[in-house]
C-alpha cells in the first residue's frame, strides 16, 4: 500500500467545520435569544403604555404621576423592575414607555456581556 503525504488532511479539516458550526450556531442561538428578548420587552412597554392611558380616561385626564404609576405597575406585575422602565411625554397628550432589559448570552457571554433588549411604545389619549 502506497502512502500519500495529504495522509490526515480531511480529519483536520473536519475538525474545523465542526468548530465553525458550533460557533455559527452559538450566535445564531443567543441572537434568537436577543430577539426573543426585545419581543417580551416590547410587548411588556405597549401594555405599560396602554395601562398608562387607560389610568387618564379612568380619571378624566392624562396625569403624568398617575400614568407613570400605571406603567410602572403593569411592568411589574410582569416581572419588570421599575428601575428598567422609562416612562415620558413627549406631548401633553403621549405616553411614551421603554423596556430595557439584560440579556445573558448562553454561548457567547464573552463577546457580548453587556446586550440589552429594548422595546418601546407610544400610545396617544384623547
């Protein structure tokens, strides 16, 4: 039997594409996870701000302490910290709350220690 010298060239690179799929696959998974992340966080800011309305048409007028309180209330029941809910009103008439949270990255916690998912909502009254 006559040896060549490419003898081990095909288990290295195996090797390597099974490290550049884990990889892939490890970013594309705590990329899901980011998504998954900023969905909850926004769908957590449009209830927030709906809650903020609703407490102006159950007192007859947007009040910026009572909306605020409504918003932070309703994040809260749903887990959110008040420290990471962010109410606003950029008119007289518009409640604008923002959802930031954390996101721990399974697989990539070195490349990304500090990602964040953000959501926003805008509702009007009247």
């Amino acid at each position: 039997m006559k040896r060549t010298p490419d003898r081990g060239d095909v288990s290295i690179m195996v090797v390597l594409m099974v490290a550049i799929v884990i990889g892939g696959a490890s970013v594309i998974f705590d990329g899901a996870l980011k998504l998954i992340a900023e969905r909850r966080a926004s769908n957590v800011a449009e209830g927030a701000a709906r809650a903020a309305v609703d407490s102006a048409v159950a007192s007859g007028g947007l009040s910026a302490i009572a909306a605020r309180q409504a918003a932070i209330e309703h994040a809260g029941a749903l887990g959110v910290p008040s420290s990471r809910v962010d109410v606003t009103f950029p008119t007289p008439t518009t409640v604008l709350v923002t959802i930031t949270q954390p996101v721990d990255p399974v697989f990539t916690g070195s490349l990304f220690n500090d990602a964040r998912a953000q959501g926003r909502a805008r509702w009007e009254y009247g």
